[in-house]
C-alpha cells in the first residue's frame, strides 16, 4: 500500500477541524500511486481524497496544484468542454495548502468513478480525448513550469545510477540519452504547453451509464509540467496499449491516437518523432522508478516504518528495448 507517512485518527480528526467538513466518521490509505501518500477521508458531509506529498516543498505544490485550479476555472467558462479533475478545498480561511505530519498536503473532494484495471480501446479513445482536451483547456496557464525530469534530469540519473545497474542496461541508458540528445532540437519545436505528465491507468476512473462508459475524473495531477503534448500520449501509449513487455494490444494504439487526434490533430513534425516520444516516455519512466527503489531502500535502512507499491523498473526497460527495435 502507498501509505509513506502514517497519520493517526487523533491526528486526522484535529487537522480536519479547520475545514466545515463535518465530523470524521473513518479514513483508509489508497493502494494506487507511487510517489505520495493519499487516504480516503469519510465524514459526516461527504468523501474526499487527503494527499500527503512526500518529494515536493510547498512552493512546488502550488505551482502543479496552479495547473488543477485552473482547469477548474475553464469548467465554470466552458462547461460543455469540463474536464473531471479534483481540485483541492479551502478551509475557513481561504486556505488549499495545509501541512500534515511536516509535509505539504491538500484534501480534495473524491470523485465519482472506478479504476478500470484492463481498459478496452474504448475507453482508451475516450482517455485519449480527455488528455487532448486537457492539453487545450490549460494552453492559457502561463505559469511557468519546465518539465524537471526531461533530458538533463535524465543525464543527472545516468551519472548516478552508474555503479549499481548491470552494464547491459547502462549501454543501453547511455546510447538512448545520446540517441534523444541528438534529435532535442526538434523535440523543442514540438506543441507544447502544460501536460498531466502521469497519464497511467490508475489515474482515471470511469463511470458507467446508459450510453457506455464515460470519464469520471481525472486524477494525481502532481507530476504536471510543461513540455511536448506528444510526450503525455507516449506516456498513455505505453501503460494503456500494451502487455507489461511492451507489445501491443490489437486495435488498442489505434484507439489512442484516434481518440487524441479527434479533439487535436498531429502536426507533420508530431508524426515523425512519434517513434521517439514512445521511447522518451519509457527512458523516463524506467529511470524514475529505479529512483523509487533507491529511495525505498534509503527509508527501510533508516528505520522507516511504511507499507508501499513499488512498480518493476524492468518493464520499463523492456518496453524501451522493444520500441528502439520498432523505431528501426
């Protein structure tokens, strides 16, 4: 379970006092994510979502939570375009960002919806829709917010994983970087703005209803950036369409970029360096999720006490290696 920093009922139910929330009835950690800590919250008024956020300062969180704020404003502007996604609530004061166990943390309401663990391509074409939609809706957010694990972050990891991956996978980490060092150029003349930057699976719901499924929010948009938009969609492409090795599901990358592609078309550049967004987004991921292990194994050496997720960063080499021999 992904419950980093553990927080007792005394503690949860004096922290909520500032909010008109009612009374707290029970709370239960969410297995789902990797990063933060997050509980579900019930109380006498309603559920909602506490998220506890344990690599970011303050000033960093309110520069992502800037991001769901704001598509919170462009619902109210232009409802028939509303993306479902969880915005934090104030308290009495006027107050989003609260400190919880020394850490920043925010409480959101819980949305409506389930996590769809084999997703069809019809509900990647509607995911895929939603992502596009969310690229446009925030394309007026100025807040400045580079991505901070793009190409010089990935350099950084190289130089300090270097003694403790096999070499096979350390060629492999070194001649990728070179490979997207080569064409960042053209990677900087992409369309670009702000990004989800986490678009996995886990990080949507979807309701049922009469007419099939819909998206039913949007969630963990606490790694949102900005950077390339074809690089969101490698991120989907590579958790929502294929196997855990890489291989693709029929139908289901055609659903994706049709999905994508039916609210914002690819530009000529967008179609050719497609092939390497696939591989930036699976260099991206295997790098931070070796990261994830380092710091997993620093917390249980420190005496940590914690219950948590931790994803196979092999996958995501796997599906590195397949994508340079597709790219060929």
């Amino acid at each position: 379970m992904s419950v980093y920093t553990p927080v007792s009922e005394a503690t949860l139910r004096d922290w909520l006092t500032v909010f008109d929330l009612g009374e707290l009835v029970s709370f239960q950690g969410i297995s789902a994510g990797i990063e933060n800590t997050n509980y579900f919250v019930f109380t006498t008024m309603g559920e909602y979502v506490l998220t506890i956020f344990e690599h970011h300062a303050a000033d960093e969180v309110e520069q992502f939570i800037a991001l769901a704020r704001h598509l919170g404003e462009a619902n109210q502007r232009q409802p028939d375009q509303a993306l479902p996604v969880p915005a934090p609530l104030e308290d009495r004061q006027g107050q989003w960002l609260h400190c919880l166990e020394h850490k920043p943390a925010i409480l959101c309401p819980r949305l409506r919806g389930e996590h769809i663990s084999q997703p069809t391509s019809q509900h990647i074409a509607l995911a895929a829709a939603a992502l596009a939609q969310l690229h446009l809706n925030a394309a007026d957010l100025t807040l400045p917010r580079p991505n901070p694990r793009a190409l010089d972050w990935w350099i950084t990891m190289a130089g300090t994983f270097a003694a403790g991956l096999p070499a096979d996978d350390m060629a492999l980490l070194r001649d990728e970087i070179a490979q997207q060092q080569a064409i960042h150029a053209d990677w900087l003349a992409l369309p670009r703005g702000w990004i989800h930057g986490d678009m996995f699976h886990d990080n949507m719901l979807f309701e049922t209803t009469s007419d099939g499924p819909k998206v039913g929010a949007i969630l963990d948009l606490y790694n949102a950036c900005q950077d390339a938009w074809l690089f969101d969609l490698a991120i989907m492409a590579n958790d929502w369409c294929c196997n855990t090795s890489g291989a693709w599901r029929s139908g289901q990358l055609e659903a994706l970029l049709d999905g994508y592609q039916s609210v914002r078309p690819f530009t000529a550049a967008e179609q050719q360096l497609w092939p390497m967004a696939l591989r930036a987004a699976a260099l991206r991921f295997w790098l931070s999720r070796i990261l994830t292990r380092f710091h997993q194994a620093e917390s249980l050496q420190q005496g940590s006490e914690q219950m948590a997720i931790s994803k196979d960063p092999n996958e995501l080499r796997d599906k590195l290696i397949l994508r340079r021999q597709q790219s060929v």
